[in-house]
C-alpha cells in the first residue's frame, strides 16, 4: 500500500481555515493521478481538516477514472500526521463509503452521518482517499474534493 500526498498535505498549497466559530468556509482540494498511481488500497493523502474545525458538508468530484466501471473510492479521516508518505496509515470512509462516481466522473454529495459528526480536535487531520475497489483499467485523472467545513470548539460535543 502506498500513501501519495498532495500539495495541500505538503503545506505546499494553503487550505483556508476559519477566523470566526460558525463561520462556513470551503476548500477545494485535488490531486492529478497517473493510471499507474491507481492502486487497490493505495491512499491519497488530499487535503487537511484544520485544527479545530468540523465538516459541515463534502462534494466528491472525481474524473472518470476506471474506462471498465469497477473502481470504487472511500473519503475519510486519516490517522497519523498530514504529510506523511512513509509511516503506515489508515483512511477511514465516514464521508464516502465505496462511491462510485469515479466509474464515469459523477459527482457525489455526502450522505453518511458518520461524516456530520466528525468533531473538532486540536491538531490538523488528512483527509484521504483511499481505492477502495480496483479499476479494471484505469485512466489519469483528477480527483478533487470540495470540503464545507466550520471552525468549532473541541470542548463543544454535538
């Protein structure tokens, strides 16, 4: 399994992050993918979720990525710190679980609660996405995620 990190990640590209509890920002994350760097169970490390914040909402845009239809991907919180292609790291699917979208380059809104629940803490986190299903042929592409997210407080459960 390989981790690739984009240049949001790297801290190459800056992720906006919010000035005011409630307020609504977007980031726009991406990442361009060659047919070789499209792996069963290979992650892409995409974006951050910022230090206290939370995500308010996530639209998954994908190219069409799989010309046979059999790839599916998963978008969750990554364990470990954002960046890292060398330690082994996790990526779970509390926003996207097997989504297809990515067999012809349909777009996806969230749709897990899993994902409307994920709570603030006080470090940044990876948002990655992971092959979940192999493509039977893959073709480069980008995969981009839009992520709505709000600056909130880590002691303030919901």
């Amino acid at each position: 399994m390989a981790i690739l990190a984009s240049r949001f990640t790297k801290y190459v590209n800056t992720a906006v992050s919010g000035d005011c509890a409630g307020n609504v920002i977007t980031n726009d994350y991406f990442m361009d993918v060659t047919a070789a760097q499209i792996v069963l169970s290979d992650i892409i490390d995409i974006g951050i979720l910022p230090a206290n914040h939370t995500v308010v909402d996530m639209i998954l845009i994908p190219d069409d990525l799989d010309s046979v239809s059999s790839i599916a991907l998963d978008v969750g919180i990554m364990s470990g710190t954002p960046g890292d292609t060398v330690t082994a790291r996790t990526c779970g699917n509390e926003f996207f679980a097997a989504d297809t979208g990515a067999r012809t380059g349909v777009i996806a809104r969230m749709s897990k609660a899993a994902g409307f629940k994920i709570l603030p803490t006080t470090a940044d986190r990876s948002i990655g996405v992971k092959f979940q299903a192999a493509a039977a042929t893959p073709v480069a592409g980008r995969i981009r995620v839009r992520v709505l997210m709000a600056q909130a407080s880590p002691e303030l459960q919901f």
